[in-house]
C-alpha cells in the first residue's frame, strides 16, 4: 500500500466531511432559493445515506492504513467517534434527534472526521522519507 494512496484518501475524507456539513446546512437554503427554478427534488435522506456511504469505507481505509505507515494510533479514536456520530445522525434522523440534534451531531461528526484526518495526513507529511511526499 503506498502512502501516496494514503494521503489520496485523507483528502477525499476530508472533502466528504466539508461536503457533510454544507449539504446540511446549505441544502435547505438552496432548496428554498431554487424552487421555483427546480422542477424535482431531491430526496434529502438520499443524499445523507449515499455521502455516508461512500464516506464510511474512504475514512475507514485512510484512517487504517494510516495507523499502519506510521503507527500513530493517536488520530483513530478521533476518527470512529466522528464516523459514529454521523451514521447516527443518519439512522435516527430528524424524526427522532430533531433538527438541530441532527445537525448538530452531523456538524460534530464532520468536525471529528476532518480533524482525525487532518492529523493522519500531517503524520504522514513529517514523515522524514522521499516515499511519502507527493
């Protein structure tokens, strides 16, 4: 496993989670502005279940093999807590957590998930070998 892939998917991790919180934040408005403009909608639980689908499995690996080029184990725990508070936010929805506790949970796991891999992807970067540096 090269740790160029490693850096690779920090990055697209870290974009999700940016992705996470402006589609909840910034859907509504758009939808709202957009309306009459837009002849379809799209479903909103859609769209939280597929970016956590493909976000789930890119921070799960990047989150791993990073532990496993360097070692560090510090970033991890960062890391599940904030893949954990987002299915959460996804499974018990709007109907159970409310809207700010589903907003609030999805802007926590976000944040956790960013940082874990903003520390993964510095860890790699101060590593001091020509193999990890793009």
């Amino acid at each position: 496993m090269s740790i160029k892939t490693q850096l690779t998917t920090d990055k697209a991790a870290m974009s999700l989670s940016v992705l996470c919180v402006a589609h909840c934040f910034f859907a509504p408005s758009f939808i709202i502005l957009s309306s009459a403009f837009a002849s379809f909608a799209v479903d909103n639980e859609f769209v939280h279940k597929f970016i956590l689908f493909v976000a789930v499995p890119i921070s799960t690996y990047a989150l791993y093999t990073g532990y496993k080029n360097h070692k560090d184990i510090s970033f991890i725990p960062t890391g599940v807590l904030g893949l954990i508070a987002l299915v959460t936010a996804v499974l018990l929805g709007e109907s159970t957590l409310g809207e700010f506790g589903e907003k609030g949970l999805t802007l926590i796991g976000s944040i956790f998930v960013a940082y874990a891999h903003l520390k993964n992807h510095q860890a790699c970067k101060n590593l001091n070998c020509d193999t990890c540096h793009d």
